[in-house]
C-alpha cells in the first residue's frame, strides 16, 4: 500500500495538468481498493470455511462497501477521460 501511495504522490508531484493529476490519484485510490477488496474477500472466505458465519457476514458487507467505492472511482475516472482534450474541470 506504501508503495502504491508513494507511485501516487510521485506522479501528482510531476503532473502540470489537473486532468492529469485526478486521474493519477483515482488510479492509486482504485488500486488500494482493489487491494482491500482482495483482503477483505480472503478474510471472508477464511470465516466461511471455519464456521464463523456471523463474521462472514460483516466481512462481507465491508466488501461490498469497497466494491461500491471502487465503482465510484471509476465512474469518476470515465467523467475525466470523457471530457475533451483541453476542456478544464
């Protein structure tokens, strides 16, 4: 996760374009929730396998809040690859 953040301010600190700079920081964002998603679905499996079914389930709701985040960030990465080129946001 360090190194994702890290990658992240590495490009932000570079960019000279705002388009350029949101879509670097919603690329880190989706890839550390591609990461908890990743987590969180392990966990959850784990619980199941092991008889813990109320555990199981809260597991499964924090997924499913990670996957509705990381739906939000896409949806926000394809409103700013929609816009022309040089249209400022």
């Amino acid at each position: 996760m360090e190194g994702i953040i890290k990658e992240g301010n590495d490009v932000v600190k570079k960019a000279e374009d705002e388009d350029v700079r949101d879509a670097a920081i919603i690329s880190a964002a989706r890839r550390v929730e591609h990461y908890e998603i990743a987590a969180y679905g392990t966990v959850r499996t784990y619980a199941q396998l092991v008889g813990e079914q109320e555990s199981a389930q809260l597991l499964q709701q924090t997924l499913d809040e990670e996957k509705e985040a990381e739906q939000g960030l896409t949806q926000l990465a394809e409103q700013i690859m929609s816009k022309p080129a040089g249209e400022k946001s």
